[in-house]
C-alpha cells in the first residue's frame, strides 16, 4: 500500500512540474517551425535565459510533436523543471544556422529573454548543428553542449570564442566519437587554451547518451556562463 501510495505521490509530482512547462508551437512556411516553452510564472521585469535544442535526423520532418522525443523537451515531460525558455526548431533536412538565428531573433523580440544568457545544445546531427550555429555566430551564444555529434573544422576558430562541452559515448555506432575528436582538436589547435572540454563516455551508446539531458550537468555548466562576463 505504501509503495502504492509513492508511486502515485511521483507521478502527481511529475505531472506538477510538467503543467508547469507552456509550449507554443509556432508555424512557418519559410523557416523552421519551432517550439517555444516558458515557466508557468515569470516576474515582471525578469528576464529568462534562453535554451536552444536540435535535434538529430531521426526526429526530422514537418510534425512538431516529433521534437519531444528526446532531448529537453522529453526531459520536461519527465518532470524536469527548468527556469528558461526552451526553443525547438525542426528541421526537415539538416540545420542551417542561418534560419536557427531567425528563431532566436524571434523569440528575443516576443519573451522576456535574457540576451548574454542564451545557450544551443543538440545531440546527433543536433550536435553538429550545435557546433556550426555556435561557430558561424560565437557572438550570440554564452556557452553550448554537443553530444554524439561532430563539427565542421572552418568553424574550429571562431568555436574558441564560445564555452564548449563535447560529449560522446565510446560505444558510439552511428557517429564514431572520432567526429568529436576531430573538431575538439581542431579548436584546441586554433587556441589550446579555448574553454573546451571533450568528454568520452565509456560504453556510451548513439541513444544512451540522451540521458544526459535528463540530469544536471549540461544545465549547470550552460548556466554558468554570460556573454560579456
């Protein structure tokens, strides 16, 4: 009865903290359509970091709710709480920096978002966008978070303007941790004192790795860091 009574206490919680999370899904016949989640009550006059998530191939298309599959809008359904607004875009072949700036620009100009606090993350082909978004506008982003992902090396000079965490699981089959590698060294060649960190996960698998969106880590060293600071 009480292990009953647990699990249910979990799942009211779980579901508390995921109401919280309101999503707006916003259309566009041109650029990306994406996601936009803000907590439930924001301040007047507060001003939220901003988090932006791509996602990797297999949730590419033109069905938004693909998105919450994995990755931070997944972790919210399971209870995570974040204070910050989350941008998702799709993308239905590759991510163009260019049109993921545009969503930025609009959801700066639409929510109280705080601009030396905004932050792209992604895993898969998410993480290679993640890397070419941050290394074609290092000026836009405070910090980002690769996972299972690679880079394009032009880009490895201008990534040294932005605090990274590469990650990638050893056991990787789809995207060898080789990809991450490469452009990690290639930022450490053009600067070997780049705030850069690369972290090879042992054992980690190309799906295994999602885990790290639903824990602490990646969020606390995103938030860490301000642009100008």
């Amino acid at each position: 009865m009480y292990k009953h009574f647990l699990l249910l206490t979990c799942l009211f919680l779980a579901m508390t903290l995921s109401s919280s999370a309101q999503l707006k899904a916003v259309k566009s016949k041109t650029g990306y359509s994406y996601w936009v989640r803000t907590p439930e009550n924001i301040e007047k006059n507060e001003k939220l970091p901003v988090i932006v998530f791509l996602h990797g191939r297999s949730l590419s298309g033109h069905d938004l709710n693909r998105v919450k599959r994995y990755g931070v809008l997944r972790a919210i359904e399971r209870g995570k709480d974040l204070e910050a607004i989350i941008v998702a875009p799709q993308t239905s072949n590759g991510w163009d920096p260019d049109k993921v700036i545009d969503v930025l620009d609009a959801v700066l100009k639409d929510y109280p978002a705080d601009e030396h606090r905004v932050y792209v993350c992604g895993m898969s082909m998410g993480g290679y966008g993640t890397m070419d978004v941050a290394g074609k506008y290092p000026d836009r982003f405070a910090a980002a978070v690769a996972i299972c992902g690679g880079g394009t090396v032009s880009y490895a000079c201008n990534l040294t303007q932005v605090p990274l965490w590469i990650q990638h699981g050893s056991a990787d089959r789809a995207v060898p941790a080789s990809e991450s590698k490469k452009i990690y060294n290639a930022i450490k060649k053009c600067n070997k004192n780049a705030d850069a960190t690369l972290t090879i996960i042992p054992g980690g698998t190309h799906g295994s790795v999602e885990r790290l969106f639903h824990g602490e880590k990646i969020y606390d060293f995103m938030f860490k860091h301000s642009k100008g600071s």
